[in-house]
C-alpha cells in the first residue's frame, strides 16, 4: 500500500507531495496506516474545489492498494471527507514519508 498527500494553496501558494510506502515501514506501522486508510471515506463530495478559506488548503489523496488498484479523493480544508484528517496527520507526521515542494 502506499499512499500520497498533495497539498496546495496557502499564504505561499505551495504544492507539497508526501507519499508513504507500507513497505518502508514495520509491521505495527503498516498496520496502523491499514487502520487508517480503511477509516477513511473515499466518496467525492460536491462543492469546492478550490479552498473556500483565505490562503486555505486543498487536498487529493490517492492510495494505490497492493493489488495494484487505488482509489482517491480531494477535497478543501474544512470538507474533509470521514477519517481522512487523521489519516493526513498521520502521514504527515511519519518520518518515512517522502516530501516533494514546489509551486
């Protein structure tokens, strides 16, 4: 399982990709990232798709499962769709996931 996070928009504009492999991490860490992902609601939501908040965030977070199929979402900071902000903290807070910034 791996998943990636971009994150756009903000006071500086930036576009910041972290992606994490289950296979970087120990078994009780892929666990917890499994727990995680299954946690989460992966239906699309109307509404905006550009952040509704002044220098607010957008979203889209793909996860690409080991049977070779992914499923995605993106949403704006504050329409996070079910589970999904644990889950962002999760990867964002996890020292084996990879980050790419740029605008």
């Amino acid at each position: 399982m791996r998943v990636t996070v971009v994150r756009s928009g903000g006071v500086a504009g930036m576009v910041t990709t972290t992606t994490l492999d289950a296979a970087d991490l120990d078994d009780p860490r892929t666990a917890e990232l499994r727990s995680l992902v299954a946690a989460c609601s992966f239906r699309e939501r109307s509404g905006p798709v550009a952040p509704a908040l002044r220098d607010g965030f957008a979203y889209e977070v793909t996860v690409h499962d080991d049977d070779g199929s992914s499923r995605g979402v993106r949403f704006v900071q504050g329409t996070s769709p079910e589970g999904m902000d644990a889950l962002l903290r999760w990867v964002e807070d996890c020292p084996a996931g990879r980050r790419e910034t740029g605008r």
